[in-house]
C-alpha cells in the first residue's frame, strides 16, 4: 500500500517532466544538473515548512481576526516562502555554461517546482495515507507548481537573454517578475481553496483551469520562440571551427577569411559535373571510314588512251581520192 501511495505521488511529477522536457528541441539539458535542480527543489521543502510555521506564529501574533489571518497566511506568506525559495535554488544556474537559451529557464524552473512538488505530495499522502489525496493533489497542486516554474523560467529566462544584451534594467524587471507572476498564481489558488466559501472556490477552481490552458501555451510558443543566448558557449548543434591566423597577414584579412567555417568545398562542383568531353566525342578517324581511292587520280582509273585510238582510223578509206587524172572520163 505504502508503496502505491509513493508512486501515486511520483507520477504526476515525471509526466509532466517529460512533457516539457519533450518541448526543448535545440539543445538537450545536462542529465547531472537537471538531477540536481530536482534535488535542489526537493530540499526546500525541509526550510519552507520552517519558515510557514514562524510565518502563521506571527500573523496570530499580529491579528486575532481568523480570515484576515486566512488571507495573509495563504496569499502571502505560503506563495512568498515557497516561491521565493524556488527562485533561490533556480538563481543558482544564472551563470550556469549550459545555460544558453531562452528556453532552458523554463526548463530548470519547471525541474525545481516539480521536486518540491514531488517530496512536498509524498509528505501530505504519507501523513494522511489516502490515496485519494495523491489523486486530487495530482491533479490539481502538482501542475500547480509546474504552472508556477513555467511563468517563472519564461522571465527568468528573457531576463538572461536581455542582460546578455547589455538591458540591464529590463532584465532586473523580469527577474521581478519571474517572482511576482508565480506569486500571485500561487497566491490565489492558496486562497480560494482555504476559504469556507464553494462561490469563491469554485472561481478559484475555474482560474486554475485556465492558469494551466496558459502555462501549457506558453510552454508551446516558448519552444517555438526559443533563441540563442550571446555571450554563452556556442550550441551544439551550430560548431564554428577554430582556424589558425596566419602571422604574416593582418588580423582583419584573416578574420574576413576564416569568419564562416568551411563548410563547402573549395572547388565548385559545376567543374566536375560535366567531364572534359567534347575532344574525345568525335574520334579522329574519320579518314578510315572509307577506302583509300581518292589518292588515285581519275587517269588511272581508265586506260589512257587517246581519242583517236578509241575508233578505228576508217574516215581516210571511206572516200578515196583519184590517184590518176589521165584516164578520160567516161561518155
């Protein structure tokens, strides 16, 4: 039993992980610091606990009136110590080197809300051993804090990207705000559901609907919008390679050479497409093709005989000429 009731409290926290970290598509975390920012989360559990009782001690100090104490003790002080614990152990990766972009801020945050989430739903199943807890917990307090990380690593992240930039004044607005934001979520759903009141808990039921539609939105457009941090080390999935500059020449021509890394030949492809074949496409021996006859001339073709001998020299006997005028013509 007491097993079911761990992992009843565990398994909201590892699907929501995964959904999110199925979300960062660039460049994938670091498993030892994603480990340790759970652990991290997990951990201030222990001082948060601490900090709430002194907190209720001196708001009953304070005030005797039990809904004023209802209201500061769930809209201020619970959010304040929770949140702003979360927010010192996800401050810890602000110089982090994997730290690089706009994106990895949900990411760490969402890590740090769901391990405190996830140690603070196995205290309260353990304490009241109903598994009916573990499932109302995890459907409502576990995306709660992941909702609270989402808002908060979305400016925490803007934040590091802006002052990468030289903004420093936005950056520290957002660094407010990765605070503030979770706050007042936190707040009202603290609020409303500590209130003897079902009007104004079911308005608070029907707000952390729509806080985790947003979250889950934002968490959608986040991805999409994702950008790389300057300043940062240079991402993986874009490698500039490193080549030395030659001494003898300015640093400007070398700069101007080596900018981009090579990433194409340096020979065009268009020389090797089409091979050098235009001299070998007509062979040269045509003068074979046929026989050897034109050297002749044409006279020795036939005999050389002259016009003369072709016909028999028979026009000197056809008419004889009188040899002899003497003879006497004939009466």
């Amino acid at each position: 039993m007491i097993e079911i009731l761990i992992w009843a409290a565990i398994i909201p926290s590892i699907i929501l992980i995964i959904l999110v970290l199925k979300q960062d598509k660039i460049e994938s975390e670091p498993i030892g610091l994603l480990i340790k920012l759970f652990f991290f989360g997990a951990l201030t559990t222990l001082p948060a606990g601490l900090l709430e009782t002194w907190g209720e001690m001196g708001i009953m100090a304070i005030t005797r009136d039990k809904d004023m104490q209802t209201l500061l003790m769930f809209l201020i002080c619970v959010p304040l110590v929770e949140e702003g614990l979360k927010y010192i152990a996800l401050a810890t990766t602000w110089k982090h080197e994997a730290f690089n972009f706009t994106f990895d801020g949900i990411v760490y945050a969402v890590i740090v809300s769901l391990g405190f989430a996830t140690l603070e739903n196995i205290l309260y199943v353990m304490n009241y051993m109903s598994l009916q807890v573990a499932l109302v917990r995890g459907i409502l307090s576990v995306p709660l804090h992941c909702t609270c990380g989402v808002f908060m690593g979305y400016f925490y992240g803007m934040a590091r990207n802006h002052n990468a930039h030289g903004e420093h004044s936005r950056s520290v607005l957002e660094r407010l705000l990765a605070l503030i934001v979770p706050l007042f979520i936190h707040g009202l759903y603290d609020f409303a559901l500590s209130v003897d009141s079902n009007a104004i808990s079911l308005a608070g039921l029907g707000f952390t609907v729509i806080i985790f539609i947003l979250s889950f939105m934002q968490v959608r457009w986040s991805s999409k919008q994702d950008a790389y941090i300057i300043g940062t080390d240079v991402p993986i999935q874009q490698p500039v390679q490193q080549v030395p500059v030659n001494p003898q020449y300015p640093q400007q021509y070398a700069q101007q050479q080596y900018q981009q890394p090579v990433q194409q030949p340096q020979y065009q492809q268009p020389q090797y497409q089409q091979p050098v074949q235009p001299q070998y496409q007509q062979p040269q021996y045509q003068q074979y093709q046929q026989p050897m006859q034109p050297q002749y001339p044409q006279q020795y073709a036939q005999p050389q005989y002259p016009q003369q001998y072709q016909q028999p020299a028979q026009q000197q006997y056809q008419v004889p000429k009188p040899v002899d005028s003497q003879q006497p013509p004939r009466p």
